[in-house]
C-alpha cells in the first residue's frame, strides 16, 4: 500500500508551525510554577525510563479530549494559566500532538529532543515502581 505521505513528514511539516524548545532549555524551566510539563508517552515507557519530576501524564490517545473544555474527558489541569510544554520520548509524537493543540487554540510547545535530550541535557528524573532501569 502506498501512503500519501510518511510520519516522518508529518513530523517535519508539524516542526515547521509550532514552538520547539531545546532540551537544555526546557531543563533550565523545570521548578517554574508557572510551566506545566506533559508527558505524552505511554505508562510501559514511564516505568521503563522515569518522567520528568512534577509532569501531568497524558495519554496521547486522549489529548484532544483532555484539553477540551467542552469535552466530558476535560482535565481542569489544561484550565489552568500556564505554559504548556509537552513530550515524548524522542519529539516525534509531541510534534504532532502541539501542532494538534495549536490548530485547536490551545497554546502549547514541546521538548525538541524528547526525553531522551531532558536525560542527556542532564534534567531530573523520577523513576516509578521502583524500576531503576533507565
């Protein structure tokens, strides 16, 4: 089957409209209580590799519910003033996801580099279930 286009493209077309932070960036606002970190990644690969201190999980699959107002999912966390900066393990998903967001009104960004850069930037981890591996 030919697609119309790749994920990669997608990514690349997303990156292109939204606001990417560095990694060492956004190490450098974690502690703002005026910054909201969201971890878009799925449960397995939170406990297989840590989140980042303080950020809201948020399943991808339930964003554009979580973030809707208007939306019985709603999550009173996206109704609060802050500056929303979301990831995944490598920017991929979030790329998508911010670009999502903005063509909803929701103003958002996200970790260039994922996870992986906030650990190679040297950020904070905090690991869950007492699984040390990272």
């Amino acid at each position: 089957m030919a697609l119309n286009t790749t994920a990669a493209a997608m990514v690349a077309a997303a990156r292109a409209k939204i606001t990417e932070i560095p990694a060492a960036e956004a190490v450098a606002l974690h502690g703002d209580p005026a910054v909201q970190f969201v971890d878009l990644r799925d449960p397995r690969e939170r406990e297989r590799t840590g989140v980042i201190p303080g950020a809201f999980s948020c399943p991808r699959g339930m964003l554009e519910f979580w973030v809707d107002p208007d939306s019985p999912y709603f999550k009173p966390v996206f109704g609060e003033e802050k500056r929303f900066i979301f990831h995944c393990a490598s920017g991929w998903r979030s790329a998508l996801a911010v670009a999502l967001l903005q063509d909803m009104g929701f103003p958002a960004a996200h970790v260039t580099e994922g996870f992986t850069g906030w650990v190679a930037a040297g950020g904070p981890v905090e690991q869950l279930g007492g699984d040390a591996r990272g």
